[in-house]
C-alpha cells in the first residue's frame, strides 16, 4: 500500500514514492521535481532543527516581484504560452504580460528566479525569434532596474533632537 505523505515545500499530500528522496536519514517525497530541488537547495528552510521549526513549518512566505523587460514585444498567443506555462510552477502568485513587459509575483519559499528562468527558456523554446536572448537581456535589464532602484533618494525627514 502506498502511504501519502506532506509535501515540505508546498505542504500537499503525496504519495511517499513521488519524487522521493533522502535526506538527513529521513525519507522525503514532494509532488514535483520543483519543490525537490527547492528542498534539496536549502533543505533546513522546510525541515528545521531539532528544537527549532523551519520558517516554512512556520508558514513563512516571501513574495517578490519582478518585471522582465523583453527586447521585443510578445504577441498575444506567445503571451498566452508564457503565462500558462509560469502558472503551472508551484508558488507563482501572479503574471501579467503586455507587449514587452513580464511581470510576475511568486513566494520565494517554493520557487526561485533560476527555476523561473528555465521554466521561461523551456515555454519559450518553441516561440523562436531570438527568445533566450530576449530572455537573457530582460533578467540583464531586471538586475539593472533593481540596483537603480536601491542608489534613489528617499523622501524622509531627518530626526531633531
């Protein structure tokens, strides 16, 4: 009889031969190979330590958000494949394409911009016209936004003593 046992990444029921894995001497099975390699990357985030419950265990969540600005605008079918294909993954809260812009909200605790990227790259592989570099430029362009983002002055008020 196989047995159904909690998911720690993203706490659904699953049979104990699913994508199973050990780890620590302890028996491991997730519903998809994405939360595997998100257990098996930072394993302590989802299981803790003796004593000391995981910030998942704990019911944590990040949530980030990106916008990816492509170097040539989607049509509405290619827009339509990405956005599916970005649902599908497991901690993805929200996408929104229009033209050439993506942008996307996710919980970090169940997937990460690397699985995104390759999740992009795999529903764009049959979109062809240039793609991945389209891609590459737009994650390019993301860590460029962000790090403007951080050097911009922001309006406080100085305290007076």
């Amino acid at each position: 009889m196989n047995k159904t046992v909690e998911d720690p990444v993203c706490h659904v029921q699953v049979a104990s031969a699913s994508f199973a894995t050990k780890y620590a001497g302890c028996h491991y099975a997730f519903c998809s190979a994405q939360c595997r390699e998100r257990f098996l990357a930072n394993p302590h985030l989802y299981i803790g330590f003796p004593g000391h419950k995981a910030p998942a265990q704990e019911g944590k969540k990040v949530i980030k958000r990106h916008r990816l600005l492509l170097s040539a605008p989607l049509d509405a079918t290619q827009a339509e494949q990405v956005k599916q294909a970005l649902l599908e993954m497991k901690g993805m809260h929200e996408v929104c394409i229009e033209g050439g812009k993506i942008e996307i909200q996710y919980d970090l605790m169940q997937v990460t911009t690397e699985q995104i990227a390759d999740k992009l790259a795999l529903a764009g592989a049959g979109l062809g016209g240039g793609w991945v570099d389209r891609l590459k430029l737009a994650f390019i362009n993301n860590l460029e936004e962000i790090e403007i983002s951080s050097l911009e002055v922001e309006n406080w008020k100085p305290f007076h003593y």
